[in-house]
C-alpha cells in the first residue's frame, strides 16, 4: 500500500519522536487479537509484552517501528491512531472532558503539548514524574489520567461519535508536572505502602468484606518486598493476583493497583517485562481487564 493519508504520516511522525503508536478498530477500542493468539484465561503465560503479532493486545501492539507502522496502517484500514502512555512513552496524559464537569485548571496544568478531542474536550500531555500515579485527578471530576496500561486516541483521527477530528493545538513541547499537579496525581492507596499490615492473612470473602483496603494492599505489597530472590517475580504474580480481587471488589482502580504493583516490582529488582507479566498474568487469573481505556 502506497505511504499517503494524513494518519500513517502522523504516526510515523510521533513514533519518529519516540512515542510508541498503534492502530484502533473504528470504535475506540483494540483491534481483536488474530486467532494464533490464545485467549487470557486459556494462556496466562502467553505474554503480550512480548508477542510479535502485529496490531494483538490492544497497547501491548505500540511500537516506533515505521516498518510494523505501515504494516499496521495497511491491516487495520479505517482505524483511529492511538499512543500508549506510561512509563514505555515517558507521557502521562491528563484527560479533561468536559460532559462530566472536567475543566482547565490554569493553576494546576502549566502549558503544554495539547490535543483537542474529537468529542470536544482536551488532551494535555506532560513527562511522566516516575512512581504510582491515581486513574483521576482528586477533587476534580471529568479529569482523568491516562498513564501506564493506558492510551490515548491522538491527532488526526475521527472521533466515532461526532465525527470531529482530534487536532493538536498549538506546537507546545511536553513539559513536567509542577507539584501542585503531581500532588493531585498521586493515588491515595500509595501512602498504603508505608503501612504495617497485621499478622496473618487479612481475610476477604469472594471480594467482598474488605475491612480495610489500605492494609490490605500493603500486605501484598511488603510480600513482595520481603520476597527472597528467586521468589520475587511468584511473589509478584501471587500479589497481583490478590490486588486483582481488591479491583474486582471495587476497593481499588485497576490503574491505581498495576501502578503499586509495578512500583513495587521494580523496587524488588524485577525487570520491566517481568514486571508486566506477572501483573498481567495475575489479573487475568482472577479475570480482571487490564486493558486501558481510551479517551
């Protein structure tokens, strides 16, 4: 397929600046994976960090590959652009939508890159401070973040819905959170990290009856601090596997828990691939998603 159209240009322009990029399906969300992909619960060892498919497991499939770009471009025709936040991009995104009361806040979020979304609100884009960061701002509703195992629809894609473009607006370059900012970024559940967690198990009942999630969650994650090496990548799997019913009780945000358990993995020595499969792998066990969801 011949290299015109405005969104393969702009992908390979962002990948060219070491942002990893994908392909959506027309909705919003990951394409399907191919049929020689085994489903989560039939293979949780099958790691999508890793799998060379093509456009599989949603932002597992970003890349600054031109070749694997246009190859992408010519297998998902008609598909939204979409970069994956994180850690593996450098970026969180600050996703302010303003159906829900989200708004600017010129105090809090200096100038930097933005995007205009295809449904009216905005995408300010800023370097990842490192460390655990919340799924939203806290106190400000219709503002979400988009950071790791997150992703975001970028310029010039159509937005399904209103049929408007995304576009960036103005040629801003991506800058630091201030504190103010990081400060509201950051998850409550990490100051659970500094907790004591009681002796024994703390009992939960089929996700349900969590006396306290604090405690809990620094239970899980002093396991994996205290796990001797050779045990730390199972200790890892066995804690996510446990977060994951905190998620499903509804206790915690699955970007909150795979922000503590990535934060703790990598304390522990873990490589980032390590890392990512155990906390996969984990969630799948106890089927929770752990796919972002685009904005």
């Amino acid at each position: 397929m011949p290299e015109t159209g405005p969104l393969l240009a702009a992908a390979l322009a962002l990948a060219a600046e070491g942002l990893p990029v994908f392909l959506l399906g027309r909705t919003k969300r990951p394409v399907a994976n191919c049929p020689a992909c085994p489903k989560a619960d039939a293979d949780p060892s099958h790691d999508p960090e890793t799998c060379t498919c093509l456009s599989c497991h949603g932002f597992y499939a970003a890349t600054t590959d031109p070749d694997r770009l246009r190859a992408m471009h010519a297998a998902v025709p008609g598909g939204l652009l979409a970069i994956r936040t994180g850690r593996p991009a450098r970026i969180v995104v600050v996703d302010i939508d303003p159906r829900n009361g989200g708004r600017p806040l010129p105090e809090l979020m200096p100038p930097t890159r933005c995007a205009r979304t295809g449904s009216g609100g905005w995408h300010l884009y800023y370097r990842h401070p490192g460390g655990a960061l919340a799924a939203k701002l806290h106190g400000h509703p219709g503002i979400d973040l988009k950071a790791d195992g997150g992703y975001v629809v970028a310029p010039p894609s159509i937005h399904p819905g209103t049929r408007q473009p995304y576009r960036w607006v103005g040629d801003r370059p991506v800058v630091e959170m201030p504190p103010p900012l990081l400060a509201a970024c950051r998850p409550t559940a990490t100051a659970a990290t500094a907790a004591t967690p009681a002796p024994g198990p703390t009992p939960t009942t089929s996700g349900r009856g969590i006396s306290s999630p604090a405690a809990l969650l620094a239970a899980h994650l002093e396991a994996v601090a205290r796990a001797p090496e050779g045990r730390r990548r199972n200790t890892l799997y066995g804690a996510a596997r446990g977060v994951a019913r905190m998620v499903a009780a509804g206790a915690l945000t699955a970007t909150d828990a795979h922000a503590a358990l990535y934060t703790a993995g990598r304390a522990a020595g873990q490589n980032d691939r390590d890392v990512n499969a155990a906390i996969t792998g984990g969630f799948r066990a106890e089927s929770v998603a752990t796919e972002g969801i685009a904005a």
